[in-house]
C-alpha cells in the first residue's frame, strides 16, 4: 500500500467496516470490522492517524429514550487500515452525539444532547483513554449541543447548540456557539455566540476554511449555512452571509433539514448535505413521501468568504446524515442512514454513494454500494488517511 493510503470507515449499529479506498477508480472494497459496546454515534482520529477514537451508546437519537451503555474507545490503526481494540473503553455519563479530540490530541472532547452537557477525558502519551477533565462550575452547554471542536489555535473549542424549533405549544427554544478558551483541556471563560437571542438561529454542524478566517456552520432547523469570520478564537456576533441550502425552499416537503458541511481542502468549495426521509402510508405501507435528498455545492468567493450556489446533486439515497471528501479533493462519498420503499414499488436500500469532484467544485455521480443494515442504522462514516 502507499504512503498516502485513505482507508473509509463506515458503522453499521455497533459494528465499525472498513473499507479500502481508490479516490482514482472511485470504488470502494469491504475488508474487517470491529464490534463496539454499542452502536456507533461519531469517529475521530487521533492527531497521529495511527489511532481512532469510537464514541458509542444504546441511546435513541435526539431526545428519544435514554440507553444504560455509553462509552468511547480507543481503536489501534495497522498498516493496511484493520483495526482492533486499545486499552479499555472509558464510559460516559449519556449518549455522546458528538466528539473530537483538540489539535494534539491530547484530550477528547465529548458533546451530549440529552440532557445537554459537555465532557473532557485526557488522552495518554500511549493513545489510550484516561480521566476526566474537571470543568468549572456553571459551564453552560446551550440547548441541545450538536458538535464540538477544538478552534484551528488549539487555545479555544466551539460546542454548537442547536436549540428546538416550537412544536406542541412548546416555544422555540434558542441556539448558540459556544466558545471556551482551552487551558490543557480546562474549558473556561464561555462566550455565547446567538444572533437575534438565538432565535432562527438552529446551527448543527460547521468547518473550518483551511487558509481563511471562516467558518462555515449549517442550519438545521433552517436550511441555511452561515459564514461566521473569526480572530484568534473570536467570532463576529452576527454572520457575514447566509445562504438557503435547498434547491426549492419555497417548496418544502414535511421534515426538511440540512446536516453534515464540508470545505473542500482547495478551499474553493463548501458543500452541505439536505436531508429528508418523509413518509406517508400507501397502501397499508409507509412509503417516502419526497423532499430533498441532496448535497448543496456552493463556490467560495475568495474575497469575503461568500458561498454562492453553484449545484444541487441528488445524493442517490435516503438521510445523508455523514458525507466525507478525500485529501486529493477528487472524491466524495455520501453515507446514507438508511432505506425506504418508493411509491412505484421500488426500494431505495441503505447506501453509501460515490461522487467525482471536477475542477469546478461540482459532483458527477459515479456508484453506489448498498449496504445490508439488519434494521439498523449507518450512522457514521468518515475517512483517515494513514501514516
């Protein structure tokens, strides 16, 4: 294998694949897996690629009911990409939705939903998992955290809450960008980043430019991405631009929101993921109902950060909730959480779907590889590039 060899890693509940990648050819090949403690919420990689860190839980989503089994991993990376077990798996208060390690890697940061809080657990000289990093008293999470990441500084780390919309004669509840400033993995001295109160404001997920001073952060609840400029871990109070993501927002079909966005390493592009898996009964059968499966691709004006829409390309599947793009910037992959019969009769099985990147930032579709789930969600998939 060469230097340069990026393997996929893709969760099935517990179970964490691994697939060998060719950005070139576009095709994907299965190789082992490894079994967690439970299912699968969110992968990172250690600052030295020769380690993961698996957060997982049996915990439904969002505000579901609450599991019993929550822990994060430490898994050993080998030459060819296989994975196994590193040290014991450390175990968590509540379902973590979210986690990351800072720059170094010398802490894993853990983001929970419900009930909302947020955990720092040290990492040792060897890459397993050590204590609990005590936080101040009083640190404030926000409304339903989403994401957590350690700013590109390294001396600070955003926690996005992303509130709730109003629903059931419940108002809407507000979200936020938290920033902390990192000493050694202490988060201290919160600053609450929430345009108009936090009130239409429902971020979920962002990045970073690799040269610039933006960040990009998807609206859920809005179907929006924002630019936000930042300076040595200060952020604007309000966003410089914000951008419908949908191909026709005047056209909503029930449960519409964005996900997952990435910045292209050229740091010409900015892509985000739509995501509907609506449903109505057909015939005695729930069957999709419509709504917009699609990755948003907008150009990046190199001037003010501005994104401007350039292409709406259907992802060939249901709720891309993760999508990845490799190091070249040749290829993106899309990873659905799961399938849904079609009202002619067909069924749209859980996938993972493979894209060229041309030039100009667009996507061409090239495959898919349906996945066999056993009921189950594929809830994650990222990529790692191997020392």
């Amino acid at each position: 294998m060469s230097e340069k060899t990026t393997v996929l890693y893709a969760s099935i509940g517990a179970e964490l694949i691994q697939f060998d990648m060719d950005a070139e050819a576009a095709t994907l090949t299965r190789r082992g897996s490894v079994t967690l403690p439970a299912n699968v919420q969110y992968v990172w990689p250690h600052a030295n690629r020769k380690f993961l860190y698996a957060a997982t839980s049996d915990s439904a989503s969002g505000m579901g009911p609450a599991g019993t089994t929550h822990h994060v991993s430490a898994l050993a990376i080998d030459a060819t990409g296989a994975l196994t077990t590193h040290g014991a798996p450390i175990p968590l208060p509540y379902r973590p939705i979210h986690m990351a390690t800072d720059i170094s890697s010398e802490n894993v940061l853990v983001a929970f939903n419900n009930p909302p809080d947020v955990r720092v657990y040290k990492i040792a000289a060897d890459a397993t998992l050590g204590a609990e990093v005590p936080l101040p008293e009083g640190t404030d999470p926000g409304i339903f955290p989403h994401q957590i990441l350690a700013m590109p500084d390294n001396g600070h780390v955003i926690l996005i809450a992303r509130g709730h919309d109003a629903a059931k004669g419940k108002p809407e509840e507000p979200g936020s960008l938290k920033i902390f400033r990192n000493d050694s993995g202490t988060l201290r001295d919160e600053v609450s980043i929430a345009p108009n109160g936090g009130f239409g404001f429902g971020p979920r997920h962002l990045d970073f430019h690799p040269t610039k001073p933006w960040i990009y952060i998807a609206l859920e609840r809005q179907n929006a991405v924002d630019l936000f400029v930042h300076d040595a871990g200060k952020l604007a109070e309000t966003p410089a631009f914000r951008v419908n993501t949908l191909r026709k927002p005047d056209a909503v079909i029930g449960h519409q929101v964005v996900g997952t966005v990435h910045v292209h390493p050229n740091g010409r592009f900015v892509y985000v993921a739509n995501r509907a898996n609506n449903t109505v009964e057909q015939n005695g059968k729930k069957v999709f109902a419509g709504g917009e499966n699609s990755i948003a691709v907008f150009a990046i004006d190199q001037r003010n950060g501005e994104p401007i829409p350039i292409q709406h390309a259907d992802t060939n599947g249901i709720h891309c909730r993760t999508f990845h793009i490799d190091p070249t910037g040749k290829l993106m992959v899309c990873a659905h959480i799961m399938g849904l019969p079609m009202p002619d009769g067909t069924e749209v099985p859980t996938r993972l779907s493979l894209f060229r990147i041309g030039d100009d930032g667009k996507l061409a579709f090239v495959r898919s590889y349906d996945m066999e789930t056993g009921g189950k969600f594929m809830w994650w998939m990222g990529m790692v590039t191997l020392p």
